[in-house]
C-alpha cells in the first residue's frame, strides 16, 4: 500500500532566532517548528514578558490538566478572544462557577441526548445533498460551514440555517479573520480589560453576536420546540437544567452564553474538521473508494441509532485522523496561579503552560510514520481521545470538550451524506497548508470537485 504524506510546513533543522519567530508567530504558529519540537518533551521561551513551558510529556500534561488543574486557568489572551463570543458561558468559567456549569451542562451530552440529536443530523445532512444538487466546483470550507451551522441550530434550537441565520457563519468567518485574530496587545495584556481600545472592534461583534442569539432563542420560544423529537432539543434541556447539588435552574442571560458557547465552540471546529477530512480523502483516492464501499452497504437513512455507527469504522477513522493531523483547537493553554512544578520543570505563578496538540500528534516519539495519512491506526480504538495519552484533539482532564460526541456524530453523518452521492477531487494540486487562526483553517480556500457516483 502506498502510503500519503500529505502537504506540511517547512520542519525547520533549527529552532528559529527569536527575531524570526515572534512576527512568524503571528502570521502563523504552525509554520515555525523546528526538528527538535517534534523530539523533546519539554520547551522553555518567552515572549511579552511571559515564561512559557511547552509540554509534550504525556505525564507533565496530565499534571496540568488534571492532577493539579486547580492551579492552572485559561490565560487572559483567550478570554480577550472568545468571551465577545462565549460570554459567561462554561469555556471561560473557572473553579467553583465552572464546576456549577459544568455539572448543569451534562445532561445535554450524555449518549441518550446526543442519540435523540440524530434526526437532527440526519436533516442536516439530507439539506447538504440538496443543496449540492448535482455537484460541481465548490467550496468545500463554505459547505460544510453551512451544514455544521444547520446541524447546531437544529440541535439547540430546532430552527434551519436559513434566511437571517446563514449570516452567522459570516459573522464568525469575519471574526475569526479580523477582530477575533490574536494580536501584540493580546500578548501585552495582563487582564482581560487592558488596551481597552484595541477591544473596541471585538466589543462591537459581541453586541451584534449577543443580540443574533437573542433573537434566535426569541425566535425558537415563540415557534415552540420540535414535538417530534421526544426530549426536545438542547434549549428545552438547558431550560429544564436544574443543578443536582442545589436544584436551581439557569437564568436567562446563563441560557444565552450558554446558547453563544455552543454556537460558538461547536461549528467552526466540527466544519473545519470535515474540511479537513475531506481534503485527505481527496488526496487518496483509493482510502476514499474504501470509505465509499462502506458508506454504500449502509446507507445514512438506515442510521436511526448511536450504535448503528459502528457500521462506519473507517468513517470514524478518518475523521480520528483527520483531527490527528489538522486538530482544529491546536494550542491548549493555561497560565499557571501559583509556583509549581511539571516534569522536573520549575514552574512560576504566571508561567503560560502550552500543550499544542499540532505537535503532539506529529511527536516522533509517540507516533508511527506521523507524516503519513493512516487511519487504520485508530482501527479497533475504544474513544482514542479519552485513551490514547498522545491523542488530545479534544484535550484532557476533566474540561475535555464537552462536545466531543456530538462533534464526531455530527462529523459521520455529514460526511457520509456527502460520500453516500460524491467522489471528492481536488481541482489543482497546489498544496493546502494549515494556518492557526483561533482554529485550524487551510491558508487557502480551495476549490473541489464534487462528482455524481
Ligand atoms: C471537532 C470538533 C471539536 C473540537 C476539535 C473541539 C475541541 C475542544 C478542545 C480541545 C477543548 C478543550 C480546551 C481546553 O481545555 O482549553 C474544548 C472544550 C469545549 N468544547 Fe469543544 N471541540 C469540538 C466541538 C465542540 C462542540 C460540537 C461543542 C458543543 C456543541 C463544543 C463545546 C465545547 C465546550 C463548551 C468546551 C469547554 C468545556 C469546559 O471548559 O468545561 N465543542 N473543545
């Protein structure tokens, strides 16, 4: 079998001066490794200011994610990004009040309510396929955009991605490549407040962003909720969400961040990771023959259940390596609160703790072939996200995403609608190359070719 190595960022033989890696850094992060990030456990840098330690040592991560997590928060450069966005949702909760989230959020993500999510996806997906008619040259970014928008509107709030709502993926798009970009100030501030003027664009997406949600879930309370899915969907959970420890409930403002949370956490990562999957499908026809064959002998309309999925192995292998390759949250970061220490590394309070999943999962050590796309490496893995110590797509500990499952439900059933009619093709062979921008993106929007089977 002929293995794919698909296209990377230069590996730098050395790692870069200073004064070539700070500006590169910010024109893209993923671009400025050297051999030796790949081979060693541990990194010290600083930048603004700020001792930071990268960590790849299985062991020093689970320290801070889960062992001491207590000492380590998200650093103010991601509240400056993502609370115009997520407001006082569970992403930028910490301690007591993110545990009181956390706890009330549960409900929404066990097996049983992502289970009754799947009529939902399911439409998602038979909406896709119309869409795309009978195929052509398209953008797949903006595809699958628009179909994972669809898929958590329908989920939250039972409503379609369309007339007013298919803004929003522009809404975040512009973001994400304008006021939302990290920037020196970030790197400068010591609080979330600090060069309030260079807030000034985010704040205004956030007043747009916040009224968007409320008009949503306006919308949704007076349509009423979808009767034909028996537990409603996420907005009947979140209002029906009591705490177990005291039995409150959540007041409206928590169901709005909440609501902007989801949104936000849960459609750009799910469409990039399609994006992704398909570009490597794209650059191995055959490993997409193979998916074809299995997405035909079971078919999207038979799926009704989680466990019908299992139909799918090299589906879910895919999208497994996909996210292994092209993870779409590629840093996880956080500022340590007091002294520590990780791995025999001592740690000072304000020291930034970063864990690049990008890193890890193309880390020599921990990997065979890293740069080839196999996802037969996932074949027989029980959930590697939550088993596999060097796989950290959707981080680790106990603020591992809570989307998980519903990402890579959602993940199947988009992708097998699209493959149950389609050959993915590539329309030129220039390379496509990740960029991190709040997530991972492609530094260009290629155009495929969608072809009738
Ligand atoms: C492929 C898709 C996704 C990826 C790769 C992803 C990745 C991640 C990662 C790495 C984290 C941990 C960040 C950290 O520890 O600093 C996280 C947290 C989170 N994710 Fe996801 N996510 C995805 C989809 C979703 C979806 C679909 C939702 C909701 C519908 C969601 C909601 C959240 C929330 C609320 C958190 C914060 C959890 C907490 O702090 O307790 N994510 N995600």
């Amino acid at each position: 079998m002929v293995l794919i190595h698909p296209p990377a960022h230069k590996i730098h033989a050395r790692p870069l001066p200073k004064w070539r890696w700070l500006p590169q850094f910010f024109i893209n992060p993923l671009s400025i490794y050297s051999e030796q990030a790949f081979q060693s456990l541990y990194a010290r840098s600083s930048a603004f200011g700020i001792d930071t330690l990268s960590v790849n040592d299985p062991a020093g991560i689970k320290h801070v994610l889960l062992d001491n997590m207590s000492n380590y928060r998200r650093p103010v450069v991601l509240a400056r990004l993502f609370r115009p966005a997520m407001g006082q949702g569970v992403f930028l909760a910490e301690s007591d009040e993110w545990r009181r989230q956390r706890r009330m959020l549960a409900p929404l993500f066990t097996p049983a309510a992502i289970n009754d999510l799947i009529p939902h996806f399911q439409t998602a997906g038979e909406q896709m396929l119309s869409r795309l008619s009978g195929g052509g040259e398209i953008s797949l970014s903006e595809v699958f955009h628009r179909a994972a928008l669809d898929a958590v509107l329908k989920a939250l709030f039972s409503l379609k991605a369309e007339g007013h709502h298919a803004d929003i993926p522009v809404m975040v798009r512009d973001y994400l490549g304008g006021a939302g970009r990290p920037n020196p100030m970030d790197g400068m501030a010591r609080t979330e407040s600090d060069f309030g003027w260079a807030m000034a664009s985010r704040q205004s997406f956030s007043r747009k962003w916040t009224a968007m949600v409320d008009s949503v879930i306006a919308e949704r309370r007076a349509a009423g909720g979808d009767a034909a899915h028996a537990r409603g969907d996420l907005l009947d959970l979140l209002l029906a969400a009591r705490d177990p420890q005291t039995a409150e409930g959540l007041s409206d403002a928590e169901i709005r961040d909440q609501c902007s949370t989801m949104l936000a956490a849960g459609f750009e990562t799910t469409s990039r990771m399609l994006f992704w999957a398909s570009y490597l499908l794209s650059l191995d026809p055959a490993e997409q023959d193979r998916l074809c064959g299995e997405i035909a002998a079971f078919s999207p309309d038979q799926v009704t259940r989680m466990e019908d999925l299992a139909h799918w192995p090299r589906l879910r292998n895919t999208l497994l390596e996909a996210l292994r390759f092209y993870p779409p949250a590629a840093y996880i970061t956080r500022r340590a609160m007091g002294d520590d220490e990780v791995g025999g590394h001592r740690i000072r309070a304000g020291t930034e703790v970063w864990i690049s999943p990008f890193v890890l999962h193309r880390h020599k050590k921990f990997w065979d072939q890293p740069t080839a796309f196999m996802p037969d490496r996932f074949a027989g893995v029980n959930a590697p996200w939550a088993t596999v110590e060097a796989y950290l797509p959707f981080g680790a500990g106990p603020r591992i995403c809570i989307g998980a499952s519903f990402a890579l439900v959602e993940g199947q059933f988009l992708l097998a609608h699209l493959l149950s009619r389609f050959r993915i093709l590539a329309t030129d062979e220039r390379p496509v190359l990740p960029v991190f921008r709040v997530t991972t993106v492609p530094d260009r929007d290629p155009v495929f070719s969608v072809a009738v089977v």
